[in-house]
C-alpha cells in the first residue's frame, strides 16, 4: 500500500511542471482583443505609447492581440455606439482615454464581465469612476494625472514673476477641466494671481473668446480639456498675438507652442497604462488593482519663449525634460 501510495507522489510530481507549462502555453497562445475609445486625435501620442507597451509585453497586433479601434472619434457621442460594438464582438478588454469617454465605458460594462483600463483621467474618484485609488471596486482601473497643476503655476512664475492675471478658458461641465481650475484658483491665490475664467462649449466659442481676452491678462492657461487640445494651435496663434505667455498642467502641449507645460507625458503614459492592462487580461480583478498616479515632466518651448520676447532663466532650462530650441 505504501509503496502504490508513494509510486502514486512520484507520477503527480512528474505531471505537474508539464501541467503548469502546459497553462502557461495556452495563455501565451491566447488571442485577446482589446478595444480603445480616444476622444480626439491630441491623445494619438497615447495610445502610439500603449501599443509599444503591450508590443514589450509580448502582445503582438496581428498575432496575439487585436485592437478594436477606427481612430479617434469624431464626436463623443459616438462612443456609446463603438463601445455597445466591441462588447458584441466578446472584447477582452477596453482602454479608455480621458474622464467623459470613461464615463461612458463605465455605464456600458454595468452587467457585463468585461473590464477596463483608464489613462489619462484627471481624478477617477471625485469623478465617480472608482471607490478609492488603493481599492477601486468595479470593473475600472488605470492611471490619474491631477496634481501637476500647484508646480505647473509655479514653473510659469519662475519663467514670468510679474504674472497677475491668469485667462482661462474651459468647460465647466467637463469635470476634468473644472478640476484644474478649483486646483489652479486655490495655488494662485497664494500668490495673488487673479483668474479670468470664460466658459466655452465647443470650438466656435473658444475662437470668440480667444478674440476678446481680456486687455489686463498676463497669461493664458490650457486646462485638462479635450475641447482645448483639440484647438491647442489657436490658443498659441491668440497669445501670440498679445505677445503673452501661455501654461498647462498636462506635459504634451508645450510640442504645439505652449511656453510651459508640466504634467503626464503622452506616450510614458500610454505605457504605464499597457502595464495595468496587461494584469487585467493575465486574470487580476480590476477591482483590486490599485489606481496609479502619472509620473510628471516639464516641456518649455523656447521657440514660443523667442516669438513672444521672453528670455528663460537658464537655471529653469537646466530643470527641463523637454525643450523644443
């Protein structure tokens, strides 16, 4: 009997490397989807970032991994519309680009098995899209980028002390914008800056309030905003014009002509996101995976800086970890 029992050990454990390898083999060999809903092509860079890093993590587009993804949508309301298609088409998973079209994908996979990946997403919990960063509950997790904005105001002033009257243009039902500015109001006031703020709702609004900036603005400030982005050339072509220097607190926009951003950048982002992703579709419940923050870089423009006849201090270019020259 003991020598069946023990005969019986011997073959289990013979068995089992060739078991746990066989598991691991059918996992490689799985072929996922992967659907992407990207508000507006300013988020190109992101997703580009996303795709390497699935690439670096063994997904490879064509061979074991698809994306379900046509381009950036042409207008938010069509998002309901693809994300109701890729949930037809039995998708692994989702990535989501920005608060609104999370909010969307949120709503959809209510009921569903499917889970999602979020990145950029200015504060997933006063938006409503997790319980906690630490716990996040439901389906979502992914990467936050607020809290750039206290240093980004800080980076302008070192570049533009006599700064007074900041122009902010944004949309106040976007809660990502609306966020900048209560985090942007609260630095500024430390310092004695006054906010000019406009609320715009689309692109016809923004070009009139670009027309109309307000004589005593000291500078204009790009908040979080598709809306902004998508429109980033007018902004620079407007603060050009008055010869006044312009901010943001997200990285990116300091390559279409901003003087100064400090925030995510677009394609290190991208790739943090493929992380989280990659945890999902290997069998981590979003649920439990904590929500992380973006690592925070600084772009200054000295194209922008010559045009509108400000020097930058050289300690300030010394700091920087983008310069366009």
């Amino acid at each position: 009997m003991k020598q069946g029992f023990c005969l019986y050990i011997v073959i289990f454990c013979a068995l089992l490397p060739i078991s746990v390898l066989s598991g691991c083999e059918q996992r490689q060999n799985k072929a996922y989807s992967v659907g992407i809903i990207n508000p507006g092509s300013g988020y190109d860079e992101v997703v580009k970032g996303f795709k390497a890093g699935m690439e670096k993590r063994g997904y490879s587009e064509g061979k074991n991994i698809t994306y379900l993804y046509d381009g950036p949508l042409k207008n938010l309301n069509d998002a309901d519309v693809r994300i109701k298609g890729m949930l037809a088409g039995n998708v692994d998973l989702i990535y989501s680009l920005t608060t609104p079209a999370t909010k969307r994908v949120k709503a959809a996979l209510a009921g569903t098995n499917v889970s999602a990946v979020f990145g950029p997403v200015h504060d997933p919990v006063s938006s409503g899209l997790v319980n906690s960063l630490a716990n996040p509950g439901g389906q979502l997790t992914g990467i936050k980028v607020r809290g750039s904005t206290p240093k980004a105001l800080e980076w302008l002033r070192a570049i533009v002390p006599a700064v007074k009257v900041i122009y902010v243009p944004f949309h106040i039902t976007d809660d990502a914008a609306c966020q900048t500015v209560d985090d942007l109001r609260e630095t500024a006031a430390k310092f004695n800056i006054h906010l000019v703020t406009e609320n715009v709702t689309n692109k016809k609004e923004l070009e009139t309030a670009l027309m109309n900036i307000p004589h005593n603005a000291d500078a204009i400030w790009m908040t979080c905003s598709n809306l902004l982005f998508s429109n980033v050339d007018k902004i620079v072509k407007a603060a050009s014009a008055r010869k006044i220097p312009t901010a943001s607190s997200t990285h990116s926009p300091y390559r279409s002509g901003i003087l100064i951003s400090y925030g995510e950048n677009d394609f290190h982002l991208g790739e943090d996101v493929s992380r989280l992703a990659d945890k999902l579709l290997k069998g981590a419940s979003a649920a439990q995976v904590p929500v992380e923050t973006a690592e925070f870089f600084l772009g200054i423009n000295l194209q922008t800086a010559r045009a509108i006849g400000i020097k930058v201090p050289p300690e300030v270019i010394k700091q920087a970890d983008f310069l366009v020259r």
